[in-house]
C-alpha cells in the first residue's frame, strides 16, 4: 500500500482519477476509485486548504493532489481465514457450499474479513489463484450477503472456464425460494431491462425498454419466473406468500428488484420498500439460494441447499 503522495497538478481540466493513474504505475483502477470513495484523496490549494473530491472532479492548475493511502494490485485479494464452511458437495474439481445469510461472499475491499471466500481459500489455496478476480478467488457466482443458499466453486482453471462459460450464456437454471409480502395467486414471470438506481446503495431500477437507459448506463436483461407455494400470516398480520423463483439470467438484486417492482417485496428487503420484520437481523431477507444444474465435461451436476429454519414454517 502506497501512502502519503503528494502530486502537483500543473495542467487544468484533467479527471482527478487520471491525474493519479497518471502519476502512479501499476495500481488498479479500483483501487484508484476507493482512494477517492473513501475520502483518502483531497485537493490542496497553494494556500494550503484541503478539499475532499470526487474522483470525476476536474483538476486546477497550481494545486495538488494529497493521497493519504492507496492500495496497490496485490493487495486486491482474498485473506485466508479458517471458518466453518457447511459443504454440500466436494471433489477435485467442485465444491458446492450453503452459505448462510448475512455472510459476504467476497470481500469488496482490500482487509476485509468474515467471507465466504476467505474460508474456501484457507481449506482449499489452490482456489487463491483461479478466476480473473483475485477478490473473488474461485467463486462461480454470487450471492448478496442477505441471501442465504447454494454457492458453487472451482478447484481447478479448467471446471472454473467451463461452468463461468455456461453461467454467461445463461445456460444454468437457478433456483430460490423467497417469502415475499402480501398474496401472490398465480404463477408469473417478469422480464424487463434491470439499471443502477440514482440513489446508489447498490441499488437496482427497473427499465420495460432498453432505449430508457440513461446515457452512460448499460441495461441489463433479467427474467424471473415465479410460483405461489402457500401463504401464511407471516410476520402477523401481514400476510405473505412463499413463492419458488426459477432465473437463468444472473443481474445484481434481479430477484429482489424484479418482486418489488410487482408490489410483493421479499420479507425483511427494506431497500426495496419491505416494512421492516423485527423478527429478522438487518443482515438477512427471506430468500434462499435453492438449487441449481448444470454439466462438467458431459457429466450432470445438480445441487440443493436445504431450507433454512427462518424459510421453514413450522
């Protein structure tokens, strides 16, 4: 980790962000954005007054650029940690995990600890070096940290370029289950083009057509398809319905927005406009990562991560 750079900016107009790429070598550009999200970059006036910027802000002639800290590639990686890991399914090429809820998968900044990758890493270092993304080391997909369920990992580059390429073409059927609020009377599906909303937060909108993108944004495609299970009074009064959810597209909270969007929020999800359920940690909804098949060098694989105890209604 690079720490307390100091960078005249002789030229106006300039992107901050590229200033310091410019000025640094061999430092990612995210690790460039966090210095900046995290408020470790400000604007030094000849006077000698410090602003916070953004990383979009324009540079001024006869300023500089103070970096308290900046992370450089190599700290960009997974940190062993031998946690428990509820294993479903091992062998020289697979694992199938069931993640519990409120567990990041990955970590999203250089130091963080508590991941489910942490823990695949320190059983098995092999996996530290597979995938392009050494902060996602093996790790098939994702799942958000509020989401419980069946998580897949590679162990060798082979099986990880073979089930990545099937997840792309969205040849791998996932399957959830989630309670959401309110009645849900029949089946349905909802296709649409999925968006980062204004608001941020991760946050996901909802587009019916791709020409409604703002500019800069890319849409993303998403189908899920929905089925009523029962309903219950769950958490009282409210009523809720369990539904099992089948997706093959993979978007960012495509589940979670595409429910919401229909007015049948998952139970707890309050970024979407869920009431909030006393009854559930902040760090947990009701959805559960069910089940998922696909095929490994003409062999089948399918998996299914049994249903948690705040899923099951006894």
């Amino acid at each position: 980790m690079l720490t307390h750079l100091d960078i005249p900016v002789t030229h106006s107009g300039d992107r901050l962000d590229r200033v310091v790429a410019d000025a640094v070598s061999g430092v990612p550009r995210r690790a460039i954005a966090h210095a900046f999200d995290t408020g470790a970059v400000t604007l030094v006036t000849g006077k000698g007054e410090a602003t916070r910027i953004g990383k979009g802000d324009r540079s001024r002639a006869g300023t500089r650029l103070h970096v308290e800290r900046l992370y450089e590639a190599a700290d960009f990686r997974v940190l062993p940690e031998r946690e428990a890991l509820d294993i479903l399914y091992e062998d020289e090429r697979l694992v199938a995990i069931n993640k519990p809820g409120g567990q990041d998968c990955h970590p999203l900044r250089p130091g963080e600890t508590g991941t489910l990758a942490g823990s695949l890493v320190a059983r098995y270092p092999e996996m530290a070096a597979i995938g392009p993304d050494p902060m996602m080391a093996s790790l098939l997909h994702r799942i958000d940290a509020v989401t419980s369920g069946l998580v897949l990992a590679a162990r060798t580059p082979a099986a990880f370029a073979s089930v990545r390429a099937q997840f792309t073409a969205h040849a791998i059927e996932k399957r959830y289950v989630a309670w959401v609020e309110g009645t849900v009377a029949a089946p349905g599906g909802i296709a649409t083009y999925l968006v980062h909303a204004k608001s941020g937060m991760g946050k996901m909108r909802v587009l019916h057509s791709r020409n409604a993108a703002p500019h800069g944004e890319r849409p993303l495609r998403a189908e899920t398809f929905y089925a009523p299970q029962s309903q219950v009074r769950r958490p009282a009064p409210q009523c809720a319905t369990l539904l099992a959810i089948t997706i093959h597209t993979g978007v960012t909270h495509q589940i979670r927005c595409h429910l919401a969007s229909i007015g049948h929020p998952i139970v707890g999800d309050t970024l979407y406009g869920a009431a909030p359920c006393p009854a559930l940690p902040p760090t947990r909804i009701l959805l559960h990562s069910h089940a998922a098949a696909f095929t490994l060098d003409g062999h089948p694989y399918a998996f299914t991560a049994p249903l948690p105890n705040d899923i099951i209604v006894n």
